[in-house]
C-alpha cells in the first residue's frame, strides 16, 4: 500500500475513565481520546450496546505470548503474540456499519437509541476504550512477498482484541485495523487512512454477500487525527485521515504464521525471529488443528503425521476452491504473498484488490505489481506455489515428501472441478455435465476478450438469452451485448503505450547487447508486452465505431450458436422445458452478480467520505449486501433530514465533476485513470 511516513502528532492527556457513580456523556468522551486500561484486566469499559459481548480469549492461552513490555518495532523470538495497546484517535466517528457482520457478535441493530449506539461503536472500535475482557495484541509471522522471503513481519497496523463468542457459542476473533503501532510495525506507524479502510470496509462484505469465504468488516471509524501519505510515490504526500476497520473472522492466522521458525533463507538472508523452536510450532499445529479443524483433530488424535497431512489436505482443498470462486467473479487479490494466505481458507487482507471490468485475462490490480506476478490468470498458480511454502513450513511435522504428494494430487484436480462447476451454474448448464462444457467456458472467454466485454455484465445477460430466439430477437441480444464491449475511446485508453519511443527503443538494445544489464531493468515479458500495446493502438486508430460493433456482433454470434447448441441438449433431457428454463434463469440469477465493488464506485464513496459525506459508503454496503437482485430504483439509504442538510454540500462537491450512473454501469472512461498500489 501507499508508503508509510511515522507521525509526529502528540495527542492530548488521555481522560480517566468515570468514577462509578458518575457518567460522562459518549459525545463528550469522544471529543478527545479515552481511558485506555493499564494492562489487561485494567479498568475496562463497554455497559451500554456493546456490554453484552462475552470474550474467550482461547488464542492467547494456547499460543506463547511475548513478555516484552517494548512496544517499539524490534524483533518477537519465541512469542505468536506481544501484548500491545491502541494508540487513541482524536474525535473518533463512525463511518458505517455492517449489521449482518456485527450480529456474528450476537450485536443486534439498535432500536430507539441508535445514535448513542453509533457514537458507542466509534469510540470502542476506534480503539480509544477497550471492551471488558479484551486483550489487545498483535500476531507474529512472516512472509514470501513477490516470491522472496522478507522475513518477520506480522501485526505492523492490526490488533487482536480478543475472541467474542456468538449467539450459538460460535467463536469470533475481531481485530482494529489502523488502531496504531506495535512491535511488527517496522518503519511505518501503525495506522490506516480513509481511503484504504473504506475500500476494505466494503469488499470485506461485498465478498461475503457473493458467497466467497472471506474475514468480516463490522465498522469503519475515521477521525480528525492525520498521517502523512505519499499514495503514488511521486513525491507529492498529503495528510489523510486516520482511521480503524473492525475486522472478524474465525482466525487471521495465515500461512506465514508457520514461517517464524525458517531458518535463514539461501536468497534474501533473511530468517524467522523463532528458528529452532519446533515446540511452537507443535503448539501451533495443534491449536489451528483442534480449534478450526476438530473433525480432523478427532479422527487422529493418535497420529499426529496423519492428523497432519489431514490438515495440509483440507486447506489445500479450500485454498483451490477460494481461488475458483475468486476466478469466477473476476475478483483479484493484487498482493498474494504468503502473509495474505488464511490458515482456514478466507479471503484475508483487502489492499490493492480490484474486481476486473473489462476482461482481460492479464488484468492487474495493483499497481506496485510490475512484473504481473499476481495478475488474474497467475492467481490460481500463486496460491499453489503459496501452499508449497506453507508446506516447506510444516517440516518436520509433516514431512516435505507427503504434503508435497497432496499437493499435487488434490491441487489442480480441486480447482479444476470447482471452478468448472461454478462457471456451469453461471451458464444455466444445470441437468447435464459435459466434457465440451470447459470448451465453451474458455471461448465465452476468448469472446470476451476479443471484444472487450465487461465481465461482470456479460455473464449477467446471459439468463435473458432465449433458446428459441427468432432472427429479430437474437439481433436485440446482440445489441445489448455488444452495449458491454468496450468503445474504441475504451480501447485506445487501454491500449496506450506506457513507454517513451525513446525509452522503448534503448531498452530493446539493452536486452540484446547486455542481458544481465537489462533484467536490473525489466523483463522480456513487459517489453512484448508494449510492443503488443503498441500495434494494438495503432491498429486502433484506424477503426469506425460502426467497424468494431459489427467485428464484436460477428463474434458473439459465433459463440451464442455454440451455447444456443449446449442450451439444447440440456431441453433434451428434460420432460417440461419450461420448467427447466425458469430453474435455469433462477440458478444463472443466483451465481452472475448484477452488482460489484468496481473501483469507480469505491472512488466516488471515498471522495463524498473525504468530504465528510459518509452516505454514499452506506449506500453501497446497503447494494452490496443483494448483489444478485435487481434494485435499478436504489439510490441513496435514506438519513435523517438534519444529516441530510449537514452533507448536501459536501456531496455535490465530490460529485461535481461527475455524473452518477447505475451502480451496475460499466466504468466511465475517468475510471481507466484509477490506480490502486
């Protein structure tokens, strides 16, 4: 993410929290930071909408736990945890919140006293006031990143607060995003800004209501405390503000937590902070096995290699079937290091993420990724070169030979099926499994790319496609596919030479006359890849808008004779084609979201938020919440008139520039300019 700079700020003398038998009002006490307690069992807070939340905090007492009182940036040996606390925020408010996520907390929407509530929520999950039975602290591991190892890194802007326990006893560890430093924070200090958290904040959900497994977002708090950040790293930082993401999950233990004990690795030098210490490992095996995976736990409780190899199985089963359904909505996760690799198989750590629009099968989200590591064709590979370095990690626990037997046997053959069955439902191919069918997924694909369809919208139109469709009907379909390609102006946007002719030219020289000299450079994958951009804008200049319609008609007709043909074995197999035809359109509607967090959308909610407007956040978790049904009437959730009045101003000030298009649109063209690192 955007670089880093440590805070000067000083913040105020923090106010003791009341006496008993004296109250201060919640939107006094926010005004300035609150009472933080001394160490854990300290003088707590939390007796009004948060007051019932029950802590067990099962981590802490099963994995060792840093003595260290330091709270600076060093070194954790032979710890999982240090114990830490949050750094107040000045004048704490609350963002949003996601009332399907907090009730995993047994928090239900409140009634009558929803303000005191929200200003309750703002200064408990900004960090300010601890929760009874919280004991914030913050998780060591390492990580690959960008395929080499970097060593400790963990918590460097998280905080474990504690575990919950649900409604059903189920247990729940919530964490503060941006809640300030710790041990792990390295040069940085700790904190998120507005932008970031709310991008998090909203994919975090958006990928729940998908159906995806990913960690939870409860609340978005920001504040008027700022840090310096340089988002692009030209040289042009500005102040932003600070603030904190509830998160939820089972665990955030990832694969690199496993990577502590790695001895210095032959490339980088670099080695965990608790090499040698295979008692915590043992320790942590047994944790995450018994905690998350106690059918596998029970049924070898007396082999502890095959409880092992169970184990590493499973995950590497769950991590294929993540990454198929990640593949089948176009969502990229732009920073699959290690360290970004869940133990229990969820989505973990929203950064540079991006869900693709126009499909391109090299479609890069984050912008710091110059090598395309981690582009949208290269995840499913990553996350199985990820589960080798989690297997590397479980030596001598789980020998190298036998996990990495079961990764090669269960891997590809998990994702492949997967991903398969998920892109049939997508296609309505619903009574018949073909071998043909993978065939017609990868040329709706190629379709797609050679015309630039929107991927989001093209899969969506598909259940209005009629199998019986007269010649008149079929060009109306047409039309409106072709409406999802990109325009030439598109193209020529997309397909803009990123390099000077003159840098180009000296860089083709460079690979051919001093090879060594130029990988410090670049890689003969990006060269051909401007070459290519290069033609490809050429060619463009010369194409009518009339040319290319008729080009993407031709093609899309082509493939809807093929799907118009597998659409009609499935009617053969059927006695009421009807009835399959309204299953088919309920499945199709079911799995092809009609709504996504496209970037545009996220930029025009972070904008309005940096204007202090924070309605259209609500407005498109309250969208993302039904991503699958029609809601063409949604425009805004409707505030109080007083909050309306105070952001009228604001809101035009940040939509100015900008006309607002259905939520379901494909992106402007402004949008191509959007670039998240």
């Amino acid at each position: 993410m955007a670089a880093a700079l440590r805070s000067g700020r000083r913040f105020p003398q923090l106010l003791p929290a009341a006496a008993p038998g004296r109250s201060r009002s919640l939107g006094a006490a926010m005004q300035q930071p609150a009472a933080l307690p001394a160490r854990p069992g300290g003088p707590e807070g939390g007796g009004g909408w948060l007051g019932g939340l029950r802590f067990d905090n099962l981590a802490l007492r099963s994995l060792p736990v840093d003595a260290s009182e330091d709270g600076g940036p060093r070194a954790v040996p032979g710890a999982c945890f240090s114990r830490v606390r949050p750094s107040p925020l000045q004048n704490p408010r609350l963002v949003a919140m996601s009332l399907p996520a907090l009730a995993l907390l047994g928090l239900e929407e409140p009634a009558a006293e929803r303000e005191a509530a929200e200003a309750e929520a703002a200064l408990y999950f900004s960090g300010n006031r601890l929760l009874a039975g919280s004991e914030p602290a913050a998780h060591c591991y390492c990580g690959h990143q960008f395929g080499s190892f970097a060593g400790q890194l963990g918590d460097g802007a998280a905080m474990y607060l504690g575990e919950v326990l649900g409604p059903g006893g189920e247990r729940w560890e919530i964490q503060l995003k941006g809640a300030g430093l710790t041990p792990f924070s390295r040069q940085a200090d700790g904190r998120k800004v507005l932008r970031s958290s709310i991008r998090e904040f909203l994919c975090s959900e958006a990928m729940f209501h998908l159906g995806i497994p990913t960690t939870r977002a409860g609340t978005c708090v920001t504040s008027d405390s700022k840090v310096v950040r340089d988002i692009f790293y030209d040289g042009n930082p500005k102040n932003e503000r600070c603030t904190v993401v509830l998160r939820i999950a089972s665990t955030f233990i990832r694969f690199g937590s496993f990577e502590i004990f790695k001895p210095p690795d032959e490339y980088t030098g670099r080695k965990g902070p608790s090499v040698n210490r295979n008692d915590i490992r043992i320790q942590m095996l047994d944790y995450v096995i018994g905690t998350f995976y106690p059918e596998i736990q029970a049924a070898y409780s007396d082999n502890s290699i095959q409880r092992n190899a169970a184990f590493f199985k499973e995950i590497t089963k769950r991590t294929a079937r993540l990454v198929a359904e990640w593949q089948c909505v176009g969502f990229c996760h732009g920073v699959l290091n290690t360290d970004n690799m869940s133990i229990v198989g969820l989505t973990i750590d929203y950064g540079p993420f991006g869900f693709m629009d126009r499909y391109d099968p090299e479609h890069i989200c984050n912008g710091s990724d110059n090598t395309g590591r981690y582009a949208y064709n290269k995840q499913p590979e990553i996350c199985k070169w990820n589960l080798g370095k989690l297997a590397e990690a479980l030596v001598p626990e789980l020998p190298l030979e036998i996990s990495e037997l079961i990764l090669e046997e269960e891997y590809d053959a998990e994702f492949e099926k997967h991903y398969l069955q998920k892109m049939r439902k997508k296609l309505g191919l619903i009574q018949l499994e073909l071998e043909e069918d993978s065939k017609l997924v990868s040329d709706l694909l190629e379709t797609m790319h050679l015309t630039g369809g929107d991927f989001t919208n093209i899969f969506y139109l598909l259940s209005s496609f009629s199998v019986d469709s007269d010649p008149s009907q079929l060009e109306d379909f047409l039309e409106k596919l072709s409406s999802q390609c990109a325009s030439v102006e598109e193209l020529k946007v997309a397909f803009k030479p990123q390099m000077d002719p003159r840098q180009l030219s000296m860089m083709l020289m460079l690979a051919q006359s001093n090879p060594q000299l130029f990988a410090l450079f670049g890689t003969k994958a990006n060269i051909n890849k401007e070459l290519e951009r290069i033609e490809q804008f050429s060619k463009l200049q010369q194409l009518t808008a009339a040319d290319l319609l008729s080009r993407n008609k031709r093609h899309w007709k082509e493939w809807l004779e093929k799907y118009r043909a597998r659409l009609q074995k499935e009617i053969e197999s059927v006695s009421d084609a009807d009835a399959w035809n309204t299953h088919r359109v309920k499945v199709m509607n079911s799995n092809n979201p009609k709504y996504i967090l496209r970037n545009y959308i996220a930029q025009n909610a972070i904008e309005a938020a940096e204007n202090g407007d924070f309605s259209e956040v609500r407005n498109v978790l309250k969208l993302l919440e039904n991503p699958f049904q029609e809601a063409e009437g949604f425009r805004e959730v409707k505030e109080d008139a007083e909050e309306e009045g105070a952001t009228a101003t604001a809101a035009a000030c940040a939509q100015e520039t900008r006309s607002r298009l259905p939520y379901c649109s494909k992106p402007p063209l402004w949008a191509s300019e959007l670039c998240v690192t």
